[in-house]
C-alpha cells in the first residue's frame, strides 16, 4: 500500500547499501483519486528538490501531516499550498510575506505588490509585464498575508498562491517538469 511508514534500517556505502531491517510504523489513511495524485505529486517534489541523505525530520512530520489532510479534506489545493511553503522553508527558502523586499514595511493587503525570487515582495508600479524572474510575479498583499497564515479560503488568495507556488517552485526545480502536473493536466483533458 502507498504512503505507508516504514522503519528501515541498511549498511553498507556507496550506491549500494543492503537492506538489514524493515518494519511497519503504523497506517497512514488511505488515499485515492484525486488525494491520491496530490500525494504522488508531493512525493515527485521530495525526490526532485531534496538532497540525498539528507535528513529532515522536520519536513516528514510536516509530510505525514499533509497526507492526513489530504485524506480527511476536500481543499487539496490549500492542503498542497500549505505544503509547498513548509517544504521551501525547510529547504532554505523560506518566503517573504509579511514585509517588502529588504525593507522593515509591513505588507498592506489592499496594496499590489510584484514577489522577485530570492528577494521578496515590492511595491508593484504597474509599468512592468505579466511577470518573470527579473521583474517579479503580481500578486496582493492580502495574498501574502494569507499564505503567511496559511489561509487559502479566498479565491483569489487560492489562485495568486497557486501561480506564485508555481513560479518559485519551477525556479528552484531548475525548470524541470513534473510528471504528476502532466498527468493531472492529460486527466482533466478527458
């Protein structure tokens, strides 16, 4: 069964280790249909952005949370948005979202502001384009100040999150795609 704990324990060095213990660690609730994507689509993002060997306990308690979640809720999107933003934290690259880029001021939910990677939200002056790298991604303070407290029950909060979640994300992927997006995008074309 998928998404089941296990204790394992293994010597050896190098690429090829061998397997001395495997015990099962209790049940995780049983996901399926679109749960069930999200959490190979979460499992896509570990093995993409996590180095190996690598401990983070940390990140797995958030993990195992985040996969009780999606079995017990219908909201998979904020389930995934709360995910994803734990998941860059524990990497590193924690977000800013409660104060401009390299500034003390205080995110104003009624203000636009444009999120460059790696710097942080700014003011948005309405002279730049859609969004990329160098200019930032569009999106609202209150957004910000939402996602900061984990709450996606705005829609407009729920859409900007998603796209800002997928901008950084693909960003620190390198530009690699996902194969569960791609999946998840041929299924809905059915």
């Amino acid at each position: 069964m998928s998404f089941q704990p296990l204790l394992l324990s293994w010597f050896g060095k190098g690429e090829v280790r061998t397997l001395q213990k495997a015990e099962w660690q209790g049940g995780q609730p049983y996901l399926q249909g679109a749960a069930l994507m999200c959490g190979f689509y979460l499992n896509e993002l570990l093995i993409n952005l996590l180095a190996r060997d690598d401990p983070h306990e940390q990140l797995f308690d958030f993990y195992s949370t985040t996969l009780h979640r999606l079995a017990h809720n219908t909201d998979h999107a904020a389930t995934l948005r709360y995910f994803e933003k734990h998941l860059l934290q524990e990497l590193g690259y924690a977000l800013t979202l409660v104060h401009e880029a390299g500034a003390a001021k205080a995110i104003l939910p009624e203000v636009c502001y444009r999120y460059v990677i790696e710097r942080g939200p700014i003011p948005d002056e309405g002279e730049r384009g859609i969004g990329d790298i160098e200019t930032g991604y569009p999106v609202l303070g209150k957004t910000l100040l939402d996602m900061s407290a984990d709450d996606y029950s705005d829609p407009v909060t729920a859409l900007q999150s998603k796209q800002l979640m997928r901008v950084l994300l693909n960003y620190y992927l390198g530009g690699k795609s996902l194969h569960t997006r791609e999946m998840i995008k041929d299924l809905q074309r059915l």
